[in-house]
C-alpha cells in the first residue's frame, strides 16, 4: 500500500503503517517468503519488528485495514466496534472509484493467510489488487 500511495503522489495526505492485532509476532521482521514475493514483484520493504496497534494509533486513524476475521475481532475487542475498521479483501470487488467509503457495506472478505496456507502468491494478488481499488477510490475522494 506505501508503495502504491507514493506511485499516486497521495504521500502527503495518506499515512500507512502496518501493525498487528495480536501479540505473536512482536518484534519479528517481515517473514522470508514475503520477502521473496516483494521482490519478485520488485515492491520496496525495510526491515522493521512488528509492534501492536496501540490506542493512540488506532484513534489517529481514519481508517483501519484487517486481513481477516480474527484481525476484526481482536480490534473490536481492543477498541470497541467502530466504522474505521475495514476488511481490505472488500476493496477487491470495488469498480467504481466514487464509492462512498463505509465500513457497515463490508462484505468481511477475509485475505487468504499465507501462514496456514504456503500460499503466498494468492495472497499477494489479493492483497496487491485491493489495495489498487482502495488507491483509486481515495485518489478519487481527495480529488473531488
């Protein structure tokens, strides 16, 4: 998504930071195999350590991406349910750019976790073609 909000000119007025809803990847780096995706794809990363979403963040946000449900559940019970909080998978089936954003149209269209399923191409094309949609729908909104 950073890579894609920079390719847009949109870096001024959209922030992306990727953090986790749980506390078993503390501190870990981005795993290998997703590495190797990223580069196949030539996507730019850095090393960094997953942290946890804290309350600060999640208050500062406009808008909360999850993978799947156990992501949405876990920010629910963090945070308490609010309209920021979307499934990015929903932003794959998006055709029109002027679509309100809404989180109560959200069809929890969960991203396949490469964890459990070896599978990290599926997961990148899902991924990648969502946060291509979810781009153009706020490029679209910052422009009108």
């Amino acid at each position: 998504m950073l890579n894609l909000v920079k390719k847009a000119n949109l870096s001024a007025q959209i922030s992306v930071i990727s953090r986790a809803t749980s506390r078993e990847e503390i501190g870990n780096d981005t795993h290998f195999k997703t590495k190797a995706i990223l580069k196949k794809y030539q996507i730019p990363f850095f090393p960094r350590q997953a942290r946890q979403i804290s309350a600060q963040e999640f208050a500062n946000s406009d808008m909360i991406l999850c993978m799947d449900a156990m992501n949405f559940r876990n920010l629910e019970r963090m945070f308490g349910k609010s309209e920021k909080i979307f499934f990015l998978r929903d932003f794959s089936e998006i055709c029109a750019p002027n679509l309100p954003l809404n989180s109560a149209n959200s069809r929890h269209l969960e991203i396949a976790d490469p964890y459990y399923t070896d599978d990290f191409e599926t997961t990148y094309a899902q991924i990648s073609l969502a946060c291509e949609n979810l781009v153009e729908i706020l490029k679209a909104n910052f422009s009108s």
